[in-house]
C-alpha cells in the first residue's frame, strides 16, 4: 500500500519499556525482579472461587453485564462506601475494566481532549504519558523530589513542592494523575499532602484520577489515604483499582474506576465503544473473593492484613540486600517496588525534560518468592565481589 | 455542579446510545423466551472448559503473559490459520490478541482510522462498526445489501441479499480508507462468496484501500456452503485485517477473547493501540483457548473437529427455526452461516399504529412481541443506517444457538400465534 496507513493518535507511542525489558529476561534467563508481577499464587480462596465459576451453569462463560457482572460491581460498592464514608451506586458509580490498565485508558478517552493539560506526578507509570499523548493531550510534569540524605532514604522522604505544584495548573488543566501507593517509588500520600493537591483541584475546577491499585500494600503502619474521600473531591475523582493486584492475581485483568455518576458515564460510553464486556469468571471469582474479605475485613484473617505482612519482610530483605552490595535503596512505605538498582531504569518513569536528574536510580519488584530473592541476593553477591576484585 | 469540565470528549459524543440497553434488560425475564442477544444458551465444549480450571491451577498463568499474545495461544493460531491460510503466519508479528472479536475492531479502528477518512460499511452490520469509525474520527459510508427481485416469495436466502455492483464501486473514492465486511454476516447470516469478495478486492486494490474483515462467525458455515477468507485473493493479504472470536469459536462469549491476524506492516500498529490501551489479555483464558485450539486443529477436516460439529449441530437448529417461523407466516431469510437468522413479518399484517410512530416498525413490534408473545428478538434496523430504514424495518433478528428445550418455548409460542 502506498498511502500512509496509521492514525496520527498512535505517533510516537510505539515504543515501549515492558516489551523491550521483558524479552530480555527472558532472552537471558535473567532472575526477574523487574515486571511487576508476584511470582507465588493468588490465595487459594480466590483459585477456588475462579475454578467453582467455571463449573457453574453455562452463564458463567457467556457475556455478562456490560459495565460490570453484578455480583462484582454490588460487592465493590458495598466494600469501598464503608471505606470511603459515603453511599456508592453500583450501577452508576462504577466502571469494570480489563485491569486498571484499561479503567486508565477509558479515564484518559473519556474525558481529555486536544489540548487538555493533564498534570502528572514524576516518577510515573509508564502508561500516563503515552495515553495523555494518544487523547491528544499535553502532559505537564511535576517531579517528587528527596528532601533529605539521611543514612536510610523513605519514600516518605520524596514530596512535592506546593510552589512547583501550584505553578503546574493553568486554565487548560483538566486532570491531575496520582498514584498512591506510588509505582516505582513505594510513596504513600499523607492527608495533607492529598489535601494541597485537592485544594488545587477545587481551586482550578480540575478532575483527579487517583491510581490506588497498590492501596492494600502499605508498610510500618502507613494508612492509605483516598483522595476521593476528602471534602469536595468524590464529584470530581476519578479512581481506579486492580484485582490483579489486590489478589496477586495479575493475569486476570480486572479492574475497575469508581467515581460520581456524572463522570463515571463517560468512561461507560468509552468501554462500550471499545471492549464492551469484560471477561465474566474472572469476575465472579474476584466478587466472591472481595465478598470474603468484606466479611473479615480488619481481623488477622484478612488477605488484606497478611499480604503487607508477607511481603514486609521480603522489602526488608531486599533492601539489606541492596545495601549489602554497596547500593542506596528507598525504602517504599507502600506497593511492590524499591528504587535501588538493576532493573527497570527508572529514567523511563520520568519526562524527557527531568530523566537525567534521576538516570542513577532503578526499579526493583519484590514480590517474589524467597528462592527468587535469594537468586538476586546471590547475583549481586557475586556481582559485589566481582567488582571488588577488580581494585 | 455540573463542571464543564466534566462533560465527555468530543470522540464520543452520540456515541452514548446503544441499542443493547434498550433490549438486554428484557433477558432478566426468565418468563420470556430470549432469541434476541446473541450468545449461546449451550454449553462450551468440556475440553475448553476443563483447560480453563487447570489453567488457572498453575502459578505462573495467573500472572501478565505476553501482551499482544500468550505463546501457547498465538501459536495456536498460527498453525490452525497457517492452515487455512494455507500461508506461514508469524505468531509474533501478524497475529494480535484482543478482548473479544470487538476489541480487534476497535483496536483495527484506532490504529488505522482518523480524520478525513471514509469508511465503506455494508448494512445490515454489526451495530458496533459506526460508533467505531466515528469516535475515530472517520466518516461511515454505508450501502445496503439489496433483496434479489428474482427471489422466490416464499423460500428466501440469504445468498439472495447482494450488493449492487455499481453502487459499491460508487462508494469508493480517494478518501475511502478501509472497507468493513462481515462474512458470514451478523444479523442475515449471508456468506459472500469468493466472486463477491472478488468485487470488493478489486476495488479494494484500485482504490488502495484497506479491507477490515470480520469473520467471528467463519466456522459457522452450513451445507452447501464455503467460507472464503478475502485475505487469501491475490492482492489481498498486505492490505487485510482478519478478526477472529474465540467466543463464537468455542461458544464461550464470556471469555472475551479475539484475534486480529494481517501483515506485520498493519498489525504493528494494532499493537501500538493494545499496549496503550489495555496492554495485555487474561493469561488463563488465553492458555485454555490456546489448548483448545490445538486439539481442534488436529481433528480439522473430521466430524468430531468442534468447528465442524458445532456447525452441524446448528444447522439443524436453523432448519427447524426457518420452519416454526415460516408456520406463523412470517418469512425467514435463511442463513448461509452464522446463528442469527431474519424474519419478514409483512404477512402477519400486525397492526401497531396504536404505539406512535417515533420508531421503525421493526422496534414497535419487538416490543409488542415481547409484551404479548413474551418471545424477544433483535429490530433489523438496529444494524442499518438512517436511509436504509424503510428497506429493513419489517424484519426482526432471531438467535438460534440455543438448547433445544428454548427452541420447544419458541415453537409453542408461534405455533399459538394466531389463536389469540
């Protein structure tokens, strides 16, 4: 064909981290520690819920409700009014998508329009830009930064500066991107750093698209904190969470945007346009799995309480590690990653205009099993005294 | 309160509407027999399903895989349509897998279609198709599939619903982009044969124009009948998307699993979309679909291949539906392929004027039949464009893949019509 085949909106956003990083891993038979990914199992009440789907009557593998399986979208908000202090409607006020992935996707489609600036907040999920890009977006970039150089780095310690901030919103914002528990960094947003960023919203009339799909994973006693939640931000947030990542479940792409109706529908009006459904027992094995941990929500029981519980020691772990070997780690109050060294760089976490300022520091995943953090924990090992040798 | 930030983008504006809404919430009704939304009401075959539950028993499945494809089900594809091909597919390069035959079309819409593009849509189509191009920004040209005067009144087929030749040459120009065709179509059920798609490739060829080819159905062939994959005419390959469903495949609509397969110039870009827009499929169910596939493909050709038996299975479910249909006195448009099937209700002579006349005929008496047959279809005009309305508006879509004890309520319904 001679005529120029693909659509403008696709430009420069073909490349692609993931794609180029996990074939190397697997090229090399590299221990992968860098897509985040567990590589133990879902618990087994949620594997057994999946199974005892698919034997169920033949409904259980034909399409269900568009927006949303009932069973799913009714347990989710009777799950997240208790937490957020309000009534959701499961009907209106939620949104199941193919992974948070694709709830971001509908966010962006939805409701950014040429010329629309969205602000986002460096590092980033990879994904914010180039989706902004595809919206025909511009995306206006404020960078976490450490405030101080003590001898163990939080990522408590990486904050934004309410001036810079401030500076970032003009009559074009339409959105601001944040994610809490932050991905690569681990960041957790207190109250009142959500707050300046809400009153920021209120202030300019902007939407909020708040990424909490690491909400459950939070570190030393740090509360997770819903922007949506806060005085005059359920109108206007939009946010998104992951099944795959709540139930260690990331293969089976199901996520879901919560919000006020009035914006919700848009997102809707995306989603039937684009996949329409989503897959229907991967659905129903999440609802009875969140029908679960509604019931033993806040006790030991909780797969929400022992998960952080299990996965406190392997940050630990990977964080002596990294130290051991001579390498400064942060260490993540929140979420599956640790900034330290070797895997996904985390140059690719931050806009052109601010990547050489961060080129040092790289994404480490460990939620892993302990033979694969002992695999890294040899390698560096051996890597440390490699280079010693040297001198 | 109403922020204008808060109002929808301009691509989907209008694009709110959907014909499903009005009718899906018809199926909660147990006490009305559903022929309309097409999904199957039999069950999936038990190899598919039991591939599934071991799947999703093993760790590393129920994790990300691949994302513009899990190995074990692009290579699948890859020998099963190598076959039918009969090309060597690259599993990596031509093939992508997509959240239903649905998120192909969509994937295929906004890699390849923008503004200032036109888009050649044949009605009856799948309702999906305009608010695709058009929140892609493209413009839908549609042509209607036109009723041989030859046919006979009382025994039609649909291989009797063709396209003008003139008036399909007349829709290509300079800004035509791609073509949309369906074959076998959703909801007449027409197989185009080779010397249709013969038309259209030429055309397609002239005026360097792109051929998107939905061919979910394309297992779905009955008697007498041959698919023909446009993508194999001379001509062709470099220039074709091919959409493919494991849903309609494997009668598990709720798996949400389709494929795009085309030349890695095309299909590039459909990845560039996929990986910015939901990046990857569910791995188990790609797995056991992979499976599936795998053991279909070694009984390909004999009857006990799902795709073969499946076909045979309905066919007698198409015959028996054309019957009950035509005993009422509505006439049936026979389906070559596919599980939808048309019906003329002119003869019954249904007097709907009492609803109004703010909708197509074909909308008033669904809803009629629904209230006092408690029998649900699908309007015909839900799948044409404004200008095509009175050519369709007395036709209504029936399902047909469903068990025989729905077909028994169905029949006794219509075989009760007139004793009212």
């Amino acid at each position: 064909m001679s005529r120029k085949l693909h659509a403008r909106r696709i430009e420069g956003i073909d490349k692609n981290i993931w794609v180029e990083l996990t074939q190397l891993a697997a090229d090399y038979k590299a221990v992968n520690l860098g897509q985040g990914f567990p590589d133990f199992s879902p618990p087994s009440f949620v594997q057994e819920a999946f199974c005892k789907a698919l034997n169920e009557g033949f409904s259980m593998h034909q399409y269900t409700r568009a927006f949303g399986h009932p069973n799913l979208v009714k347990i989710l908000a009777k799950f997240f009014s208790r937490i957020v202090g309000r009534e959701i409607d499961p009907m209106e006020d939620i949104l199941v998508s193919v992974g948070a992935y694709q709830a971001l996707f509908c966010t962006f489609q939805a409701l950014i329009d040429e010329g629309d600036e969205v602000i986002i907040v460096e590092p980033f999920f990879d994904c914010y830009q180039p989706m902004v890009m595809m919206a025909g977006g511009t995306a206006i970039y404020v960078p976490l930064k450490p405030v101080c150089c003590g001898p163990v780095l939080s990522s408590a310690d990486w904050v934004l500066s309410p001036e810079e901030l401030a500076s970032k919103f003009s009559p074009r914002t339409k959105a601001i991107v944040i994610n809490t528990p932050n991905n690569p960094l681990g960041k957790v947003y207190k109250r009142k750093e959500l707050q300046m960023i809400a009153d920021l919203c209120i202030k300019h009339d902007v939407i909020c698209i708040s990424d909490e799909v690491y909400e459950w994973l939070t570190y030393d006693g740090t509360k997770h904190v819903k922007i949506a939640s806060l005085p005059g931000m359920w109108e206007r947030t939009v946010t998104i969470g992951s099944a795959g990542k709540t139930f260690s479940a990331t293969g089976w792409k199901v996520g879901w945007a919560m919000g006020s109706e009035h914006i919700l529908k848009h997102l809707k009006t995306v989603h039937q346009n684009s996949v329409y459904h989503c897959a229907t027992a991967a659905q129903e094995a999440v609802a009875v799995g969140f029908q679960r941990e509604y019931d033993v929500f806040g006790t030991e029981e909780s797969y929400f309480h022992q998960l952080p519980i299990h996965l406190h020691e392997k940050r630990l772990r990977l964080a002596d590690c990294l130290k051991s070997v001579g390498l400064k780690p942060i260490l993540p109050q929140g979420g599956y990653f640790m900034i330290g060294l070797a895997t996904i760089p985390v140059s690719a976490f931050y806009s052109p205009e601010h990547r050489n300022e961060f080129q040092k520091y790289i994404r480490f995943c460990f939620v892993k099993e302990d033979s694969t953090l002992q695999a890294a924990e040899d390698i560096l090992r051996q890597w440390s005294d490699g280079k010693l040798k040297k001198f | 309160m109403a922020s204008i930030k808060h109002k929808n983008t301009k691509r989907i504006e209008g694009l709110d509407k959907n014909v499903w809404v009005a009718f899906t919430s018809v199926a909660a009704d147990p006490s009305i027999v559903n022929l309309g939304q097409g999904y199957p009401d039999i069950p999936p075959p038990s190899y598919v399903k039991e591939g599934l539950a071991q799947a999703a028993m093993v760790d590393r499945l129920n994790q990300y895989t691949r994302g513009f494809g899990h190995p074990t089900l692009v290579k699948a594809l890859s020998k099963v349509y190598g076959k039918v091909y009969d090309r060597q597919l690259d599993p990596f390069k031509e093939i992508l897998v997509t959240v239903g035959g649905y998120g192909s079309l969509f994937s295929t819409m906004q890699a390849l279609v923008e503004e200032g593009d036109e888009v050649i849509i044949i009605e009856p189509f799948f309702d999906c198709y305009v608010p695709m191009v058009k929140m892609a920004g493209g413009k839908p040209v549609l042509i209607p599939l036109r009723l041989k005067s030859s046919s006979a009144a009382s025994s039609v087929s649909s291989a009797d619903w063709v396209l003008d030749q003139e008036e399909l040459a007349s829709k290509f120009n300079s800004k035509t982009k791609a073509i949309i065709i369906n074959t076998p179509n959703n909801p007449i059920g027409k197989i185009f044969s080779r010397s249709e798609l013969q038309a259209i490739a030429d055309l397609c060829i002239k005026h360097d124009t792109l051929c998107i080819s939905d061919e979910v159905y394309e297992w779905l062939v009955y008697k007498g009948h041959e698919h023909v994959k446009i993508a194999t005419l001379p001509g062709m390959w470099d220039r074709t998307i091919t959409i493919g469903s494991a849903g309609k495949t494997f009668s598990v609509t709720g798996w949400k699993l389709g494929w795009s397969i085309g030349p890695e110039h095309l299909i590039k870009h459909l990845q560039t979309v996929m990986q910015n827009s939901l990046y990857t499929c569910p791995t188990p169910l790609q797995e056991a679909v992979g499976q599936g596939l795998l053991r279909d493909f070694e009984l390909m050709g004999k009857p006990d291949c799902y795709f073969t038996s499946l076909a045979l299975e309905l066919e007698g479910k198409r015959d028996r539906m054309a019957a009950m249909l035509r005993q009422t006195g509505m006439t049936p448009v026979v389906p070559e392929g596919g599980y939808f099937m048309i019906a003329d209700v002119t003869a019954l002579n249904q007097d709907l004027s009492h609803m109004g006349d703010d909708e197509p005929y074909d909308y008033k008496f669904v809803k009629w039949m629904i209230k006092e047959k408690k029998l649900a279809s699908i309007p015909v005009t839900a799948f044409v464009g404004e200008d095509s309305v009175k050519q369709f508006e007395k036709y209504i879509r029936l399902c047909f893949i469903k068990q025989e004890s729905t077909l028994d309520a169905a029949e006794a319904i219509l075989k009760s019509w007139n004793k009212d």
